[in-house]
C-alpha cells in the first residue's frame, strides 16, 4: 500500500513538473513603433553597435518575431533584449531589462535612442 502511494506521488509530481512552464517574459520598458520594414530594423538593431555595447545576432526570427540582445560590454550579464516584431509593414520594438523597477536608466536611453536612430536611418 506504501508503495502504491509513493508511485502515486511520483507520478504527481513529474505530472506538475512536466505541466510547468518557463517564467513569463521580463515586463518592458518601453515599446514603441517605427514605419520601417521588419528586415531592416532587425538588420540595423543587430548590426555592430559605436561605443562600448554589444549585440548577439538575432534568435532566428520566427512569424514576424526577433530577439536581439543589447549590452554594456562592461556587464554583459545585463540581459537587456530587443524584441521586434512585425506589424504589417512597420515594426513594433519592445524593449525588455533585468531589474526595471518602473522608470528609465541611461541604459533604457541608449536603447532607445538606437532604435530611433534605425527608424531614421
């Protein structure tokens, strides 16, 4: 009888493990759109960054979505992304940060001057 209720449990308890799922995204900071073509603004949001920050080239974009990384390279484990996704023929940017506590950082500044400058471009 014991162990029909040790199974019982273990069989629970890889049910709720396998039914959890990863923690929601980061809330953003800000999110803004651009009447600039999805291709071009991934393309200019991964390409090479002035200054002491640093880029990951883009997660294979997938339905119109891509996640590009954006960090200080004096704290890369910022964790700070681009999220860009396709909105019709303009993009929508949504900019996400570790530690956001409502309010913007020179970080968020920078991110956001970036993507405006990639509107304009």
């Amino acid at each position: 009888m014991v162990k029909v209720g040790l199974a019982s449990v273990s069989i629970m308890l890889g049910v709720a493990a396998c039914g959890s799922t990863a923690p929601p995204p980061l809330p953003p900071v800000w999110s803004a759109n651009y009447p600039v073509p999805f291709d071009a603004m991934v393309r200019c949001l991964a390409a090479k960054p002035a200054g002491a920050f640093a880029v990951s080239p883009p997660d294979l974009p997938q339905d119109g979505v891509a996640v590009i990384a954006f960090t200080p390279t004096n704290t890369p484990q910022a964790g700070s992304t681009y999220t860009v996704r396709q909105a019709g023929s303009s993009s929508q940017v949504i900019w996400r940060r570790p530690g956001n506590v409502g309010g913007l950082d020179w970080l968020d500044g920078e991110a956001r001057s970036r993507a405006d400058r990639c509107a304009n471009a």
